[in-house]
C-alpha cells in the first residue's frame, strides 16, 4: 500500500515506467489526489493508459468502485477496466472527475463533518446523533460517529482536510474543519476501533460487557444512555426508508430539527456540485449508496420527501436553492426520477429533461417488470413474476422475507403455472436478505397455547412445498442472496439448483431457539454428505453424518457462497455470481440452459442406507461426554440427541433404506417433541426480544 502522499506516489510511478509495457493498464487508488498532479511529465502513452480505481473499504463488502479518467485517458481501457470491476470484481461503477475526493468522499464526509458541527451548535450528544441519522434517516445502524469510529478518525480528517486544502472556493470549505475536540481526540490517540477507542469504546468482557461515549464537552468517556425521541418513535412503523424520512423531519422536537438541518444541507451541497464533481444524480446518489451504505442516495431522499414541498421550506429558512434545481422545478418537472412503461429515467440538468438511467441489458428488475404488467400472481407475503422467455420469478415480500403460509402458498402455485403455462421458475428478490427463516413468532404463540396441530400443519406444509419445488415438472433455480436463514436455506436445498451470490451467508440456525431443521433441511443435509459415498462401495457412513451433524448441531453460517460449498449446502453443480445484480438473469438463464439440456423429473429418493440405533449411540454418547466436559449444557445435549436420531434414520437396524418422506416424518416428529419443552419456548422467547440466542 502506498500512503496518499504525492512525492512518493510519483516516485512510484518513475520506478513503474521504467519497466511499464506499451498497452498495459496503471490505475491508482488513490482518494483524492489529482491525475493530473500524479501525471505529470509522464510520457502520452504511459498517461492513455492510466485511471484512478477508487475502491472503499473494506473491499469485499463495500460495492462502490470509482473510476476517474485523466484528461488523456483512452476511453476504451476506461470502458474495460468498468466491465472487468463491475464482472469480475462485483463492484458497482460509477464514474468520477478528477476532483479531490472525487464524489462519495467529497458528499458523504461533507455529511459527517456537517452533522459534527450541527450536533455542537444544537447542543445533542453523540448517541443522540447516531441515533437520529441512523435507520430513521436511511442510513446505517453506524450512522455517523459509528461510521467514523470504523473508518478511523484520523483517515476521515485527513480525507477532509483534502477538500479544505485543495478547494478553497469551495463555499463550505469551513465545514471541512473538524469542531477542536475533535483534534484533541487524535492527539490522545483515540482514533476510533482500531485503536479500541473514538467516539464510542467498549469495556468489559461477554456479558460484563458495557458501551460507553464520548462526552464531548468533558473529553471523557461514560456509558451510554438510551435515546428516544418522539419523531423517532413515530417512525417507527415504517419499513421503507422514504416513508421514514418523511417522520422524522416532519416532527416537533430537536431530533427532528437536528435532522431536517443535516439533511437539508447535504442535499444542497450536493446538488451545488453539479456538474463539479459528477454531470448526473445517479453517479451521486450510487456513490453514497454504495460507498456509505445509505439505503437511498441524496436526490432518492429528495424525492422521497418531496422536491418542491422541501424547497419552499429551505426557502422559507433562507437557504439558497441551487439554480439547475429551479429551472427543474420551474419547467413542470417534480422531480430527479420517474418511471415510464418500466423503465428508471433520471433528469438530466445539462439537457433540461430525464433520460433513461444506464441499466446493463442483463440485469432484471423485478419491480421494472411489475410496471410492464408481467405480474401473474400474488398475495401479501410473496409475488409471481413473469421474468421473460418462458420464466416465473418468486419474489417474497414479507418482513425480514420470513416464511409464513402466504409464501408456502405462492410456491405451490409458482410450481404448478410453472409446470403448465412456463419453462420454469426461479426463487429471488432484491432484498438485503434473501430469507432469514420462518416467523418464529408464530410458532412461539402456538406452541405457548399448546396448538400443535397447527404447529405440525405449518411444517408439514414447508416440507411438502420444498418437495414439490424439487419434483417439479419444471426447472426451478433459487437465487439466494445475503442472510438465507432455517428455513430460507430449506427453501433453496428443496431447489434443483442453487445460483447463489458470492456474499450469501446460508445456514441452518434452528438450535439457537430449541429446534431442528424441519422443512427437508435435516434431510437434505443427510442425502447430500452420503454422497459423498460412491455408488456401490460400501463405506462407513459415520464421518459423513458426524459433518452433516455438526453443520446442524453447531448452527454454522457460511460466511460466503464458496463457504456454503464447502459446508454442504451448495453442490458442485450450483453456481455463484460474483455481481448480484446480474444474479436474477444469471439464475434464469440456468432455468433456460436446464431445459436446452433436456430437463428431467428427479425420483423421489427411497434408498437411503442409514445406520440406524448402531450409530445413534455413537452420537449420543460423544454428546453425553461433551456434556460432562462441562462444553454443552444438559439441554444442548438433548437437542444433539434428537438431531442425531433423524439423521441416522430413528429406531431401525443398521443398513435399513429409508425414503425421503421418512425423514422428513423423523424431523416433523422431532420438531413438535421440541415445541412442547418450556427450554425450547424460552430460548424461542429470547431470541425474539433479545436478537441473540439463549444457553439454558
């Protein structure tokens, strides 16, 4: 890594040149030193073939990939260099000006250091502030001093003070300079995470554990305390972040006049650096959504709380509106977006009217098709859309995507239209997370009130609805992509195919709350880890089932699609996408691809050798050694016990052969037995109110 110094960055360059090859590609990570600075004297051909390749931190997580052309920058490597990061890489492009801090920088720190010196002015705290301009306003739960804690304090000063020492004409220019005690804070070296204290700082050890904040004005530290206010509350109910927004500022109390202040001034500032920094709102508002994870970027937020109705109030404050944003408003146009006959159009300053906004021709957007009519079916919990060429897209719609009997309803008519009307179907939606699980809710107000009839119903009705997706007439694809949880990961198991994104983090949780995968998990873990045992040789099954067991006992999340792979819950045959915004065309293109091959109904499975009561005591005595050693409590044991009686097929000699309607009765039956124990209800009963599961 090379610091963000000039002089050694062009020493750099001097040692590369001597050995560069005409035709090869320079690129700079730089943050906001300028090309033409890094370039100079350097030979016409060395500088066609140099960029800026601005990637955020940390890179595996973070989408946004800034590229910025010099002056001499051959546009076709440009053009390259944006297909290979946005294919290969998975990043999300957007194209910058040679600018300091180019434009994610140059918006998002202008925020963070704006609502700095707001919070001082309104006199709040630091918890205050996060709390105000975290998911209230869109943004994430780090919000800003969270944000700056993991950035690091010094790199977010050095980053504006690029802005302050580059752009004196930058009309905000003093917001660039952090309030004093700011400084004060990197002289005592308290920098943020990496150096254990910032803005915030933990103390303490597992449940001893305690939070503790900056008090700003003593400069000493002291445990946090809990933020409510009455704007905050009222929004609350509200799932989309526009709808959010709109609370908030709209509410009587100082979050909301904090708020309204921050959010104002960074929508002016950044419509102010059009055509400066960006010729467009959608580079702008990628950039921040991408590079500081806000759910809508600046000019989405503007219009989601209203274009003209905020500026006759910025107005009414004194605020100066910029001027390409009255000429817009002047012209009849209301706002930066709209959508015609399903396409995204954002409006174009320079030419004074909207323009289609630049969509790769194989990315699908479920809610493009719904506004070309393709919706076939649906309900409250879950959509049927036609995807195009002959394909039926399931999409879930309820909160946090938990499966309940809406969606087990659509998957029974994806799969019966798919095999009558369509040439297959995939499993997907645009969702942070694909599934995190079935309502776990429901099944605790059930099992409070002793109804296990309607407990067993539920489950037999996941277990049935994932064996029709697997014994569909027609191809059906899954298409996870982040958090794919219990039952979501069932979901995708009872899939013929899985095309997974490369940031899918599936599991099978179910112990955290007393239970045992009961939607076909339990047994699609078995069948998939004894085949590892080839076809008539004869092999202990043991170390296979003691993996599979532990994937399951141990609740192990795959950090990633590859980890998922190796854990069992992909086949060597699913495929991952590095891009997920190519994910849906990738996996309908496999539904297409499986039928070209000539697409077979699979056979329900009724030859599984397990071994019965033999290895059952294996298992269950390694679980009561474990138990004894002090390393699972008596209860963990009792689910072990159950988990491990499924999966070597219950109460029957060795070798017997078992059909997959067999184990699925074994995990039906193990479930309800758990429902009913008042340790399963409680850790049930703390996983919802605390989010974290319980050791009893």
């Amino acid at each position: 890594m090379v610091t963000e110094n000039l002089a050694i960055k062009k020493a750099l360059y001097d040692r590369i040149e001597k050995i560069w090859k005409p035709g090869t590609v320079v690129t700079s990570n730089t943050s906001g030193i300028a090309i033409s600075k890094m370039m100079e004297g350097r030979p016409a051909d060395f500088r066609r073939h140099f960029l800026v390749t601005h990637f955020f931190n940390p890179v595996r997580y973070m989408k946004l990939l800034e590229l910025v052309a010099g002056e001499d920058t051959d546009p076709d490597i440009l053009l390259g260099i944006a297909g290979f990061g946005e294919r290969r890489l998975g990043k999300g492009i957007v194209y910058g000006k040679d600018t300091p801090n180019f434009i994610g920088n140059r918006i998002g720190v202008f925020g963070m250091m704006y609502a700095m010196h707001a919070m001082v002015m309104d006199g709040l705290s630091i918890e205050e502030v996060d709390k105000i301009l975290g998911p209230a306003m869109g943004r994430p739960k780090s919000a800003a001093f969270g944000t700056a804690d993991i950035v690091g304090i010094d790199t977010l000063l050095h980053v504006s003070d690029n802005v302050y020492q580059n752009l004196p004409g930058d009309p905000q220019r003093e917001m660039f300079l952090p309030p004093p005690f700011v400084n004060d804070m990197v002289r005592r070296g308290w920098l943020g995470r990496k150096a254990k204290s910032g803005f915030f700082k933990m103390e303490g050890k597992g449940d001893a554990k305690k939070m503790f904040v900056l008090d700003y004005q003593a400069l000493d530290y002291r445990p946090t305390t809990k933020v409510s206010f009455p704007s905050l509350d009222a929004a609350k109910g509200e799932d989309d972040a526009g709808p959010r927004i709109r609370k908030v500022i709209a509410g009587d109390d100082k979050a909301a006049a904090y708020a309204w202040k921050v959010l104002s001034e960074t929508l002016l500032y950044a419509a102010n650096r059009i055509p400066e920094i960006a010729d467009d709102v959608v580079n702008i508002d990628n950039a921040i959504k991408w590079g500081f994870n806000w759910t809508l970027g600046p000019f989405e937020t503007w219009d989601a709380i209203g274009v003209g109705e905020s500026v006759a109030r910025m107005r009414q404050e004194g605020k100066r509106i910029p001027d390409h944003v009255v000429k817009m408003l002047d012209g009849g146009n209301t706002s930066f977006y709209r959508r015609r006959d399903g396409v995204l159009e954002s409006y174009d300053f320079g030419k004074g009217g909207y323009a289609p906004v630049p969509v790769a021709p194989d990315v699908i957007f479920l809610p493009a098709q719904k506004d070309r009519n393709q919706v076939v079916k649906g309900n409250q919990g879950a959509t049927l859309v036609d995807i195009g060429d002959g394909v039926l897209c399931l999409e879930f719609h309820t909160k946090m995507n938990a499966i309940d009997g809406d969606i087990i309803a659509m998957m029974n008519e994806g799969v019966a239209l798919a095999e009558k009307e369509f040439a297959g179907m995939v499993i997907a939606n645009h969702a942070e997370n694909f599934c995190v699980g079935a309502n776990l809710m429901l099944v605790f107000l059930e099992a409070q009130n002793k109804n296990f009839d309607n407990i067993e119903k539920m489950v037999r009705e996941l277990q049935n609805a994932c064996m029709r997706l697997r014994y569909s007439e027609s191809p059906v694809v899954a298409a996870p992509a982040g958090m794919t949880l219990g039952g979501g990961t069932e979901i995708c198991l009872g899939a013929d195919r899985i095309r997974a994104a490369a940031e899918t983090y599936m599991g099978l949780v179910e112990v955290g709350v007393g239970l045992l995968p009961a939607g076909g998990g339990t047994k699609e873990m078995v069948i998939r880890h004894l085949e590892g045992i080839p076809e008539g040789v004869s092999a202990d099954p043991l170390p296979f089932l003691r993996k599979a067991f532990e994937t399951i006992g141990m609740a192990k999340v795959a950090t990633s699609a590859k980890e998922a792979r190796e854990l069992g819950f992909l086949r060597p045959w699913d495929r991952i996408t590095i891009q997920r915004d190519f994910l849906l065309q990738e996996a309908k293109n496999t539904v297409l691809a499986m039928n070209r091959e000539g697409y077979e109904t699979p056979r329900p499975r009724t030859d599984i050798a397990l071994p019965g009561r033999s290895e059952f005591s294996t298992f269950a005595y390694a679980l009561y050694a474990m138990r004894v050693g002090g390393q699972i409590s008596e209860y963990d044991e009792l689910l072990g016990r159950k988990i491990a009686f499924v999966m070597t097929g219950g109460n029957i000699p060795r070798g017997t052969r078992l059909s997959e309607q067999d184990l699925l009765d074994l995990e039906r039956e193990a479930f309800l037995s758990l429902c009913g124990e008042e340790k399963t209800q409680a850790r049930i009963q703390y996983m919802l109110m605390k989010g974290k599961p319980l050791r009893n």
